[in-house]
C-alpha cells in the first residue's frame, strides 16, 4: 500500500470512529481536519465535499463489514452453520463499532434526505440482505431447513431480531452478551429447521 493509500486509510478510520460517535451528518471536512491534525486543504484534496467523504466512509465501512462479518464464512460447507457463524459475526461488528452499526444509524439518518447518500446506504444494505437470504436458501436447498421455509421472511424476522437487540440493550432488556438476541435466533431457527 502506497503512502497516499495508506493515509486515506486512517483518514477514513478516524473518520468512521466520528460518524459512529455522533452521525453520519455531522461528519465534516472541518472537524475531521481538527481530529486527525491535518489541514482542511489537505483533506479537502482528498474528498473535495462532506458528500464525497460520507460516501468514502460508507465504503471503509462496508470493506471492514465484509472483511469482519462475511468473508469470514466463505469456506462454511454447511448453510446453517454459516448463518450461525454469520450472526455472531454481525454481533462481533455491533461491539466492535462502539456498540452501533453505522449502517443503521445512517439508515435512520438519511430515511428522509434523498441523494446519493441515501441511495448507498439503501444499496448496501440490500446487498447484506441478499447475502442473507441466499445463506437462508441454500440452507433449504441443502435440506437443513424445511422445504417450504421462505428465506425472506426469514431474513425479515432475523433483522428485528438484531434491530430488536440493538434497541433493548440500551434500555437494560437485553445484555451486554446478546442473550435474548440468541434465544430468539434458536427460537427462529427451530422454527425453520428440518427434523
């Protein structure tokens, strides 16, 4: 990795810590020039707008997410196995994100603005959801989930189950270990799970 690469890298570090910590939207050029000591010139030559670095954390974020939750599972034989090792994975991203994901509070955030932003938040959560919905269908085409299971219902109900956990943590109805989360999932999983 060149040197230019490799400052943009933990400019983007830097970055993403910021936008979990507060938002998305009030990540500017401004204030990210005075958390890494660069000069807002030098970092405007890196994104040259507040909407060109919104989308380059959106793309650091979705790298790491890959790197932290997907890629991980790749060589997984089994599909339910992998949804598994998929679930905790997601939950390692949620400690490892300060106890949040960007991509749902980004989601949150720009549900309202339209634009680009918006738009690749939009995509890159469909693609997370299309990743999990065909873990789900291999899962039934492989025969370990019932055959008339429908994997996007599914992937509904596992995505309030993680929204869910998210939510009532912060309330004090969920630990600190996602233990109600877990249950659920098992709950869920059973449901689907070919006898």
């Amino acid at each position: 990795m060149n040197k230019a690469k490799k400052t943009r890298k933990q400019i983007l570090e830097v970055a993403l810590q910021m936008a979990t910590a507060t938002s998305l939207n009030d990540l500017t050029i401004g204030s990210l020039a005075v958390a890494t000591d660069m000069s807002k010139s030098g970092l405007f030559s890196h994104f040259k707008s507040k909407e060109n670095l919104q989308l380059a954390v959106l793309d650091h974020a979705y790298d790491l997410f890959r790197q932290i939750v997907t890629i991980p599972v790749y060589e997984i034989e089994s599909p339910l196995e992998r949804l598994n090792t998929l679930c905790d994975n997601w939950l390692d991203w949620y400690e490892l994100q300060a106890k949040t994901c960007i991509f749902i509070s980004a989601s949150v955030e720009f549900d309202d603005q339209p634009g680009v932003v918006h738009d690749k938040i939009a995509q890159d959560l469909a693609k997370w959801l299309s990743f999990l919905i065909s873990t789900v269908q291999a899962a039934i085409d492989e025969k370990e989930f019932i055959a008339n299971a429908d994997a996007e219902q599914f992937v509904y109900e596992l995505y309030s189950l993680y929204l869910g956990s998210q939510s009532m943590i912060w309330v004090g109805l969920e630990d600190a270990n996602h233990n109600r989360f877990k249950l659920a999932l098992e709950s869920l999983i059973s449901r689907y799970r070919r006898i």
